[in-house]
C-alpha cells in the first residue's frame, strides 16, 4: 500500500489489485487510523471503504426525560409522547442496520 495512485477531496484511491493485496493493512488503517479508501478498477470507482460509525442509541424514554427538562414543555404534550411511546408496538429484529 505504498503506492497511492491519485487522491480525490473525500478520500484516497486505490486499485482493486493493491487494495487486495495488502488487504489487512487496509483495514487496520480504516480501523484504527479512521480513514477512508476508494477502491478502483479499470480506473472507475467501485466502492469505498470506511469505518463504521456508531451512534449511540436515543430511546423514546430518553426522549421523555429530555422533554421533561425543558420548562416551557406543557404537561399535556409531555402526557402525550409518553403515551404515544408505550402505545408503540415493538419492531421486529432485522438484518439491516438502521
């Protein structure tokens, strides 16, 4: 992975042979570095590889007790999301990330 071929605003490219080859290198630099590579093949890009960004997960409860802290809140707006939240059946799990 020493040679770069050229650079683009969002992220380094690399061919797909040379991003083959040094794959585990690769991922240690998204991984640990954070960055970002284009893959390329016959010049065209094909895909990027990136780290994976996790945001922390915001409930309807943690919604509620924000709410609560506001003092301009009506009660009965508060009364209401609260409802609306218990009233929620729950998804299902699924493969896909949200």
């Amino acid at each position: 992975m020493t040679r770069k071929r050229k650079t683009t605003a969002a992220a380094p490219t690399l061919s797909a042979t040379e991003a083959a080859r040094n794959f585990s290198r690769l991922l240690n630099r998204v991984r640990y570095e954070r960055r970002a590579f284009v893959i390329e093949r016959g010049g065209d890009a094909v895909c990027e590889i990136r780290p994976v960004y996790r945001h922390a997960a915001f409930t309807g409860a943690d919604l509620v007790r924000l709410l609560a802290t506001l003092s301009d809140a009506p009660e009965a707006y508060l009364e209401a999301v609260a409802t609306g939240i218990a009233q929620q059946r729950p998804t299902e799990d699924t493969r896909w990330p949200r």
